[in-house]
C-alpha cells in the first residue's frame, strides 16, 4: 500500500467514529493469521478485538476457509426471495437444535443492528395482528443496541453514541440499570424502577428488550443473573414478549454458548450476529417462538414484511455452519475457562493502580474502568507501538481476544495495559470522556 493510498483513505474514506476533518490515524492492516494483524511495515500486532468481538477462532481459519472456497464453486449468492439453498437450511437446523427448544422460526439478516430492527418489527407486528397498535419498548439505561434507528431508539437516550439523534428516534421506556454486579450479591431494589414502569405501561408496551448479562458499549457493566429472571417473570405475567440481544456476547463469549443461559431463562425472541461466522463474513439472525411467527403470519399483512437483499447469503450461512461445527467439538469451552482464569490472575489485580475504578472479567471479555478518559489517537499509538490492537472507549479499556489466543498472547495484552495506565499522557485529565 502507497503513501498515496494512506492519502487517499485520509481524505477520502469515512471510518466508524471518526470525523473527516481531523481523523485519528488509521493502521493499514495487510493481512491477518490467528490472533495476529501485519501491518504494511511487516510488524504482527496481538488483535485483543477479536475484530469488534467476532473473530472468535482467529482469523484465516483452515476451517472456515475451506467452508467458504467449497460455497463459492457453488454460488455466491441468490436472492432469498421464492429461493432456497442447502447452505441456509443448514444453518437454520444448526441453530434452531442450538438455542433452546421454545426458539424455532430464524429470520436471517446482514448485520446485528438489523437483526434487532427485525426483532421490533417483529413484535410491532405481532401486536397489529391481535388488534393492538402497540409500538413502545421498555429497555434498561445503559444499553447500546445498534446504530441503526430503530436500534438507536432502545439504547440509553443519555449515555449513548447517539445522543445527538434523540430529538428524531420514537420514544421509549427506560428503567435504571440494575446495580447488582454479577459476582456479588443481588439486590431487590434493582427491580423496582422496572415494575413500575412495566406495571403503568403494561398495555402500551410492544416488548422488552435487553443485552443479557453483559452491558456492552453503554459501560460494559456486567449484572445479576437474577435481573433476568426477575424480568422474565414480569413480562410473563403481563404477557409482553422478551427479545435478548446476544449479538456480541452469543457464541460462548461469557462462558456459556449463550448469556442467558447464566439466568437460566429463554426469551421469545433472540437476535445473533458478530460471531455467528467466526468473524469472516458479516450475518446476523433472528429467531422467535412459533407463536409469535405464527400470529404474524395470520395479521391482514400475510406474512412479515421484512427481506433484506442479502438475506440467508450461501457464504455467509455456509462459514457460519463451519463455525458452529467448530463450537460443537465444546473446546471453546477450554478457551473461554482458560482466558477468564488468565485475566482473574493477572488483570484483575490492576484494580489496586491509583488510576483505575474497577476492573470486570467475564468469560473471555476483560474491562479496566479508568479514572479518566483516553486519549484515542495516543493510546492507539501507544498500544500498536507495543505490538498489541486494544481498541479502548470512553473511560474503558477492554479486551475480548479471540479463544485461540495463547498464554503468552494475552499475557503480553495484559502487560501492555498495564504499561498504558502509567503513561499520563494518554488520558483525559481534565475531561470524562472524549
């Protein structure tokens, strides 16, 4: 890659976040093996992304790719609509024997936001066929579902990335947070802002909807698996479905092949995505009860009136059926118990450093809250500089390597957070976030 293409991408190329104006530099990455990126001055850095949580296995993969070869002699892709393929029916097998037994109707998409758009039409839907136009939500602060609107919508109002859009987005229901942190002790009151507002607004409300366990962008706060029940408990008496967005914690991220799986409850809806191909191509899915499926089918409509272009894509449900092929052989489960031990010994003792609030390990995702907020453009320097892609937000510095990553891997991330938090220079201190 040239100085010209560098030039080009700088001025030209809008990236997630950033601005056009004055961009943050970007690392050209020119290929990628295991848990390693190669920069285009040949140097490997450790991905501790895992590619925004999707790359769970690495990247190039035998595996996978053999997968998607073996579907590209075939088609790359054929419309969904009035077409079937082998790849999908695949699929849709896999991960209807995978979720739990309740979850039977997938709706297959391209992305997780719209997976979760599908979902909310779903029950938007769902309500218009019994002759209810109920179109409110009730979600958690904190949340962060999606960049999409409908997304957007259900994701805290507050402290969110989209903060600037709220005068736009439909309006729906927040209640607090809960407080109650998922290795401690659970309290009651975590559940009282919730049952009032569900309580009041109970023949308002279209669905629920929450990230279970893991509150991802909007603080990666991880809650008592008791909330769930809880909640699941409510919204059964008032007969309000329940979606849960496992797009970045499904696929074993916590420790269980699915978060809610902690609680030990089921929703009526589930949205996957990130992970679902192993990070190689981009697919989501949502699945719901035959009951919701059922009574959407029989509305005035006829049918849900959703189809992306893209929908059930040959090689992208031909690598996600390799991916959970992989997941079954269950040595994630090794993985995943070997990392969360690795970032028990060795980073959670970074929450004796003067600069650090807490630090939160669940499963294969480790978080360091600072005291203050990073400075992007160095820190991102800094971490490549020390041979390692950590993508930190806000006041939060989190790892969520690959399962494949080795000891000494995620040993070397680990030190280099470390060495991060006393560098001065690479924090806000005069802000609390940027």
């Amino acid at each position: 890659m040239s100085q010209s293409d560098t030039f080009f991408d700088y001025k030209h190329i809008w990236h997630p976040y950033a601005s056009m104006i004055n961009p943050i530099p970007c690392y050209t990455v020119i290929s990628a093996k295991g848990v390693y990126l190669k920069l285009k001055n040949g140097k490997n850095i450790i991905d501790g992304m895992s590619s925004w949580w999707s790359a769970i296995h690495g990247y190039n993969h035998p595996i996978l790719n053999k997968a998607l070869k073996k579907q590209m002699r075939k088609m790359s892709h054929v419309m969904f609509g009035g077409i079937t393929h082998p790849s999908a029916i695949a699929l849709c097998r896999r991960l209807i024997a995978l979720t739990p037994e309740k979850l039977d109707c997938v709706f297959l998409s391209d992305s997780g936001s719209v997976a979760i758009e599908v979902a909310i039409k779903m029950l938007i839907q769902y309500w218009q066929s019994l002759g209810q136009k109920r179109k409110l939500f009730l979600t958690i602060r904190n949340g962060y579902h999606g960049d999409t609107f409908a997304a957007m919508s259900v994701s805290d109002p507050d402290n969110s990335l989209h903060k600037i859009y709220n005068d736009l987005l439909p309006k729906n229901l927040f209640a607090d947070a809960p407080v109650s942190s998922f290795y401690k002790d659970w309290n009651n009151s975590d559940v009282i802002s919730f049952k009032k507002i569900i309580e009041k607004n109970s023949l308002k409300i279209a669905g629920v909807i929450l990230e279970p366990i893991v509150q991802g962008v909007g603080g990666m706060n991880f809650y008592h698996p008791t909330y769930l029940q809880k909640i699941k408990i409510l919204c059964d008496h008032y007969s309000i479905p329940v979606i849960f967005d496992e797009i970045a914690t499904g696929f074993g991220r916590t420790g269980k092949i699915f978060a809610f799986e902690h609680a030990n409850v089921v929703p009526d809806i589930l949205c996957l995505g990130k992970s679902i191909t192993g990070g190689t191509i981009t697919l989501a899915a949502t699945l719901s009860s035959r009951h919701i499926a059922d009574t959407i089918s029989k509305s005035k409509a006829g049918c849900f009136m959703h189809g992306p272009t893209y929908m059930g894509n040959p090689l992208a449900c031909a690598v996600a059926n390799a991916n959970i092929k992989l997941l079954k052989t269950n040595q994630w489960k090794i993985q995943v118990s070997n990392i969360e031990k690795q970032l028990f010994k060795n980073l959670l003792p970074l929450r004796n450093h003067p600069y650090v609030i807490d630090v939160r390990i669940l499963g294969a995702i480790g978080v360091v809250e600072c005291l203050y907020s990073v400075n992007m453009c160095l820190i991102q320097k800094f971490f490549v500089e020390n041979g390692v892609w950590i993508r930190p937000f806000k006041k939060l510095i989190y790892i969520v390597p690959p399962y494949t990553i080795s000891y000494n891997a995620l040993k070397k991330l680990i030190n280099v957070i470390k060495k991060a938090l006393n560098k001065t220079e690479l924090f806000n201190f005069n802000a609390t976030h940027v």
